[in-house]
C-alpha cells in the first residue's frame, strides 16, 4: 500500500516482511516448529518466575535477576513469534510501517535491557565469589531493586530516541524487508531520506547499550575465574563454578549469535545465514534460557521437584475422593 505524496513519489504504509517465504514448501513445518518453540518458551520463563516468586528458597540477589530475565525473554519473543507464526500460517507478510516500528521499539528496548541484566547478573555472581564477605551489604533488597529498574529505564530512554528518529523518515520504496522482523538496518535501507546523521547517532546509542554491559560482563568473569582458580580444593572449585555456569552459557549463546550477526560483513552468501543466527537470538535463546537454569541449579530443580510433588499429591487426594 501506498499514498501519493510530493509529485511522483509515493510514501509508503505498508511493508512486506519476506521472512522465510524463499522455502514455500517448508511454511507449515516451519510453523509447528517455531509454535512448539514459543509454547516451551513461555511456559518455561513463566514457570521461572512463579517459583521465584513462590519458593522462599529462591528469593535470594539471583533468582531476583533471574526472575527479571524469564519476565523480559517472555516479552523479548513474544514481539517476534506471534507475528511470524501468523505470516506463517496465513501467508500474509504486510505489516504497517507504524507496527513494523513499534515491533522494533519493544524489540530494540528488550535486546539492549538483555545486555544490561545479563552485565548485572555477573556483577552479582562477582561479589557472590569474589567478595563474598561484603556480599550481603552490597546486595542487599534495595540495591537489587536500583539495578533491576536502572536496566530497564536507561533502556528505554536509547530506544526512544531511536524510534523518534526513525519517524521522521520517509519511505517511499521498494518496501521488501528480507528479514522475519522489523531490525533497525533492514528498515533503513528502504528509506528514501538522508539516512547518515541518524545512523551515527543509532551506532552512538548502539554502543551504549551494548559495549559497557559487555566489557563488565567480560571483566567480571575474568575477576570470577582467577579467583576460582586460586581455590585450593577441587570441590571448592566446582561448587564456586557452578553457581555461575549457567549465566555463563547463557551469555556465550547471546553475544556470540550477536556478533556473528551484526559483525560479519554483509555479503549475499552470508544474508541467509544471518537470518539463521538471528533465530538463535531471538527465538532460541529465550526458550533455552529456563532449561539451562533448571537443569544447572540445584536450588531451581529442588524447587521444581517440591512443585511436581504437591501437584502429585493433590492429583492423589483428588483421585482417592473420587
């Protein structure tokens, strides 16, 4: 769709998400694999955050972040998958220029709050094994609760002035996005307007928001693991290590896919493989995010274990009185 405006050019309202349209024979495979991927997704996170908020064994500095996390990758795919399961399933690709913006708002927002809570949650492990004796001091109630609203608000400021920039622009065609959402660069190649000011203002708050989160999270797991190493016990070690692992794994899948993406050139036999990896930031990391916590903490699979206990016995009552 179209509007005429300024003699011979048209502006446009509507853009066409091409996705994975190039494997027609794949869409309804494709849409039971990324439904089931988004119901295991959702489930999982949620489930997260109930037993952090349930379990009085849980409400502890790092399950708080945690419970932070499972919230935000909930709402981080939920921007995503539900419009591409319906393209998906309908064939329909168009979305409205002011959807496609507001697609990229929420998902600029979680991306850049990701990167922040992920930088927060090694701080946290920093001072759980580095400085364990001022642990409790530093990380008290109100700390946490400062950290958790900084991440989200600062967030939100960079991607407002991103999105303020971005209405100002014009596009008046082509209006194919050869990705399966709305991501800053793909949007920005379809505009007719001088692009370049904006840009660097974008690449500024880009390294913002992604570059202090990172090397914070880098210096920390430095400081993390030449402290372990000076442990002289092997399951002094392991213990200390454990209570890190998971965010570490968690924090390898999502800045490496990162890199990959937005770091390597742009080069037509690597546009494909982009979208790939781009997946894996966006669909699959939040769906093994919960897996990857319950499976490596002990105090998540003991809490987990209770839940699946009390439902058993419920189940049991229930039945024996029917």
């Amino acid at each position: 769709m179209a509007n005429p405006e300024r003699g011979n050019q048209t502006v446009l309202t509507d853009f066409i998400l091409l996705g994975f349209g190039n494997l027609p024979e794949l869409q309804i495979l494709l849409f039971l694999l990324f439904l089931v991927i988004y119901i295991v997704t959702v489930v999982g996170n949620i489930l997260i955050v109930a037993l952090v908020v349930a379990d009085q064994q849980l409400h502890t500095p790092m399950y708080f972040f945690l419970g932070n996390l499972s919230c935000l990758e909930t709402c981080y795919t939920s921007t995503i998958l539900p419009r591409m399961l319906a393209s998906l399933l309908t064939g329909d690709r168009t979305i409205s220029v002011s959807g496609c913006l507001t697609q990229y708002y929420f998902f600029g927002f979680l991306a850049a709050a990701e990167c922040y809570l992920l930088a927060v949650m090694s701080y946290d492990r920093y001072l759980a094994i580095c400085k364990p004796l001022h642990y409790a001091v530093l990380m008290n109630g109100r700390s946490c609760l400062q950290l958790a609203a900084g991440t989200w608000i600062s967030c939100s400021l960079a991607i407002d002035i991103t999105i303020f920039l971005m209405q100002q622009l014009t596009f008046c065609g082509p209006n194919e996005i050869d990705h399966f959402f709305c991501d800053f660069m793909p949007v920005i190649k379809l505009s007719c307007s001088d692009t370049r000011k904006m840009e660097l203002v974008t690449t500024i708050l880009a390294a913002i928001c992604t570059l202090p989160p990172y090397l914070l999270t880098l210096a920390t797991y430095v400081c993390i693991i030449t402290t372990i190493l000076r442990i002289p016990s092997t399951s002094g070690k392991r213990k200390a290590f454990s209570t890190c692992s998971s965010h570490l794994i968690v924090v390898s899948i999502f800045y490496g896919t990162i890199m990959i993406v937005y770091m390597l050139p742009k080069t037509d036999t690597l546009r494909d493989l982009n979208k790939v990896f781009s997946v894996f930031y966006t669909v699959l990391t939040p769906m093994v995010n919960p897996l990857i916590y319950s499976l490596k903490n002990r105090e998540v699979k003991e809490a987990l274990g209770k839940v699946v206990t009390k439902f058993s016995a419920v189940k049991m009552i229930q039945t024996s009185l029917s």
